[in-house]
C-alpha cells in the first residue's frame, strides 16, 4: 500500500494523495497540448483547483486513479484532460469511455469536453 501525505490548504482543508504526487499549481505546467490548452482558457479556468493540481498528472502518466472531491472542485475537468490530452484527434477509432452514474452527470462530462475540445 502507498503511503500518503497529509497537506493543509489555505482554506484550511486537509489533502491527503500518495506521497509521489507532485502538485501543479498551473496549468501551463502540466504539459497538455497547445489547443487543449487554450481550451482551458477559454472555459474560463484561470488555475488549476486543489484536485486538479493533484490528479491530473497523474493521469497523463498513465496511472490508475482515484479521485473523491466535494462536487464543483473539478474534478469533471480532471478526467476530461486526461482522455483529451491522450486521444490522437486523427484517430477516427473509440480510443476513450467514460461511464457515469447518471445522465445528469454524463450530459455535464460531455458538456465540459465540448467546451475543452472546441477552442
């Protein structure tokens, strides 16, 4: 089993991830694609949050994650550019699935795709 790190924030909210997660405070740091990068901005994210500076690295490394946030702290954008950073859009073959629990969540999952994909 991993061991893991306890960080406060400035909000005074505990993150806890595996000791090898390096934290991102930009999205400019994060290595993603010119045009997903401009998507990002685009959308409106000046920042990464607390959980996308934390889960969307890992992702792009090819790592299994997990991710459990309070809901609007972004993590529908965390998976989001993990399969847009990693599809070839030149690829006309499946290459990404999502599941979700609901159909609310997957019109919002497929929302913030559009918003990112589409710059």
């Amino acid at each position: 089993m991993a061991s893991s790190s306890k960080v406060p924030s400035d909000e005074g909210l505990i993150f806890e991830t595996s000791e090898d997660v390096q934290v991102l405070s930009t999205f400019d740091a994060l290595g993603l694609k010119e045009d997903l990068l401009r998507g990002v901005y685009a959308y409106g994210f000046e920042r990464p949050s607390a959980v996308q500076q934390r889960a969307v690295l890992p992702i792009l490394k090819g790592r299994d994650v997990i991710v459990q946030s309070q809901s609007g702290t972004g993590k529908t954008c965390v998976f989001c550019l993990g399969a847009l950073q990693t599809v070839d859009s030149g690829d006309r073959e499946p290459q990404a699935l999502f599941l979700s629990p609901t159909r609310e969540l997957a019109e919002q999952s497929q929302k913030v795709f559009w918003h990112l994909a589409i710059t």
